[in-house]
C-alpha cells in the first residue's frame, strides 16, 4: 500500500508539473518561415505545391489586397482536434501569407499552437506546429512584443471590459431553425456577395454540426470601406513583419447558431499589443466593428441590434 500510495503522489506531482510546464510556455500568434523575392503568384504556387505534397488540404486561397495573398489549409488533425473542441471550427484551419514588402516576399503562417490556446481547444495541435515548420521552415516568431503564455491565452481579452472567447452572445449574428436553414442562409447570401461579403473557404467539422467559412470582407460591390480587410490593415498591419495571415475572417455555424467572433477580440487576439490610443491604434478603426457586425449579420440573415457589437 505505501509503494501504491508513493507511486500515486509522483503520478499526481509529474501530472501537476507537466501541466504547470505546458501553461507557462510561450507563444506568438504568427511565424515567418522565409523571405524570398520575385512574384507573389509564382511564390504562392510553390508554397502550395510544399504544403500539398505535405499533406495538407489548400481549401481556399485569396487576395485581400494588392501584393498580398493567403492560402488556408487544413488536414486530419486540425479537423479531429476541432471536433473535439467547443467552437473548434475556429480552429479547424491554418492561414499561410504570401507578401510583397519592398523588394522582399515574406512568407508567414499562423502558430497553430497558439491559436489552439486561444480559442481553448482541447489539443495544442503542437504536431502541426511542427508539420508546418518542416514543410515551410521557421526563421522566427512574430506577432506581439513578448510571447503570451498558454494560460494568458486560454482566457485571453485585450482589456478590462473587453470581450473572451467564450462571450458567445457578443459573438452571435443569427439563430435560425436548423442547422441546415443556417447553412443554406450564409451559402445563399455568400453567393449573392451581399454587402461586399464573399466566400473564401468552407470547411465542414466531422461529427458534428459545425462549419466554418472563410469571408472575404470588400468594399466593393456594396460594401462599407470600415468593415473591409484593404481597410483594416492599412491600419493596424504597419510593422515591418507583415500579418497578413490575420485573414480571412471567420463565419462559424455551431448547431442552429450563426457566430463571427467579435471584431474587438479577433483583432487583438491576432494584434495584441496594438495600441488603444494613437497612431494606428483601434481608435484608427473604430467604426470598423459596427461596420463588420452589420455586414456580417445581414450574411447570416440575422437582426442587427442596437449596441450589440458596442
């Protein structure tokens, strides 16, 4: 019985030391994984032909602006780990940025280990971390002044008074009868490019009723200039490091609901030391979320509420 017990206390206080070890490790949000120069399009094509012979899935790719181009990937284990995680469609992909920078192309992608954390999925997804790192290699971490620690990032917001993850009711456009009216909601509306808002991607989670689609936010046709990606970035985006792979943003249908997270929480999830006040600070931008929640919800064929997004 005292072996037992003995044995029982060094189980519990290795379990108690590797979570402590895994919750103080630091991460930032985006990686460069080269700088080149020469064409974007030609450079992208490479990159997608690593990725693809990695086995990734290149579901979407885009063009939010001028010089600039995303490619959004996914695979098994991104999609097993977001359907074992709440809201894990958030989750179910990896952005990888193409962009030209003066006389440079710099390549990025986002730290799916640190994305995993904030939007509080079950699994680091640390081994696609490292897929990623060997498929495109890693010259260093970007993304905020010092790296946030996993435990920060679990219960991430950007300020007191400010919006989490799990804030669903700041994070809801619509609620319909079905998961398949929802559906046939967004996909009817994406088609039509209703408010300047288009899809890039569309990933469905396996096992459950959960899909998340990928949106290209435009001024044009129809669009307001403070919800669009051109916008937003000319904005907040100014570091010599480009972030590109903030983009696209995200529409999450979860069951009968329709969510985007919250314009003030993905920006500062993805931009977290960007400045409240000053310039390019969220003060530059700050008609951009009413802006967004109204083009976003009339996609989801929901009702805008006054406040709402405030």
């Amino acid at each position: 019985m005292k072996l037992f017990n003995k044995a029982l206390v060094a189980f519990m206080l290795s379990a108690f030391m590797f979570a402590a070890e895994a919750a103080s490790e630091k991460y930032m949000p985006f990686v460069l994984a080269f700088t080149t120069s020469g064409n974007v399009e030609n450079v992208k094509n490479d990159v997608r032909k690593k990725l693809v012979s990695a086995n990734f899935d290149v579901v979407g790719s885009y063009s939010p602006y001028a010089g600039a181009s995303v490619l959004i990937v996914t695979n098994d284990a991104l999609k097993s780990n977001a359907a074992k995680s709440e809201f894990g469609g958030y989750g179910a992909i990896q952005r990888v940025s193409i962009t030209k920078v003066g006389s440079d192309i710099q390549v990025s992608y986002t730290n799916p280990t640190y994305m995993s954390h904030a939007y509080r999925m079950k699994g680091d997804l640390k081994g696609v971390t490292k897929q990623l790192e060997a498929t495109l290699g890693r010259k260093k971490g970007f993304g905020a002044k010092k790296p946030l620690r996993a435990r920060k990032l679990r219960k991430y917001h950007y300020m007191f008074g400010m919006e989490y993850f799990d804030d669903t009711d700041a994070h809801l456009l619509a609620e319909h009868s079905s998961h398949e009216a929802a559906i046939k909601a967004v996909e009817g509306n994406l088609a039509k490019k209703l408010g300047g808002v288009s899809e890039v991607y569309r990933v469905d989670i396996p096992g459950k009723d959960e899909v998340v689609i990928g949106v290209d936010l435009d001024q044009t046709p129809g669009g307001d200039k403070y919800m669009s990606d051109d916008y937003i970035m000319s904005i907040i985006d100014f570091k010599d490091l480009k972030s590109t792979a903030h983009l696209p943003v995200e529409i999450l249908i979860s069951g009968n609901n329709v969510y985007a997270l919250y314009y003030r929480f993905r920006i500062a999830m993805n931009f977290p030391n960007l400045s409240m006040m000053g310039d390019n600070s969220f003060m530059n931008i700050v008609e951009s979320p009413e802006a967004a929640k109204k083009a976003l919800i009339a996609v989801a064929g929901g009702e805008e509420k006054k406040g709402y997004w405030e």
